[in-house]
C-alpha cells in the first residue's frame, strides 16, 4: 500500500541532470510505493529546485538496506573529513573541510 507520507528539508547544493548543473534548494524523502523498480516499496529520495521547474530535479528509488548504507556513506565520509554529522546537522560544522583539494578532470 502507498503511503504517500513524504519528509521536506531545505538543502544547499548542486544537481546534475541532462541539461547540465542545477542549484538545489530542496529534498523530498519518502518510503512509498516505487515506480522504476522491481520492489513494491521502497525509500524515494527527490533533490529539487522547483522554481526551475521539472528538469531541476534528481530522483532515486532505493531498497530500504540501500538507503542506510547510503546513511552510513554519508555519515563517514564527514567523519573521514574531520565534520562531526552533529555538528554538521546544526549548522556549526566548517563550511569547507579541511580535506585535501583534488582537482576534477575536465
């Protein structure tokens, strides 16, 4: 059954889609029916800006063990980074990390 139950947060970063690079101000995650894969249910993730309309979005579907090892991705990545996630959810973590810069091939 679909529940429809959807969680917004404000969020401050960049989208790719087939259009190029989109700024993204919001993100929708929900545990509901799927549409693109073979599970009935399933966690969709939806990073958006709707002031640039439908093509300034990204949209997963994941299995629910997908979604907490995405969690924990998250969670040691800022870890590895010297970020403490706590602080990092109230606002007092760096801006930039003091993780070496790696410059991205063109």
């Amino acid at each position: 059954m679909c529940t429809g139950l959807v969680q917004k947060a404000k969020v401050t970063g960049a989208g790719k889609s087939a259009e190029g690079w989109f700024k993204l101000d919001e993100v929708s995650v929900m545990y509901d029916c799927t549409y693109h894969t073979s599970m009935p249910q399933g966690v969709n993730i939806d990073f958006l800006n709707e002031k640039e309309g439908p093509g300034a979005r990204v949209a997963v579907e994941l299995t629910p063990k997908s979604a907490m090892e995405l969690v924990h991705a998250i969670m040691e990545s800022l870890y590895s980074a010297g970020i403490d996630p706590g602080e990092a959810a109230l606002g007092l973590a760096p801006a930039a990390a003091a993780a070496p810069i790696v410059a991205r091939p063109a």
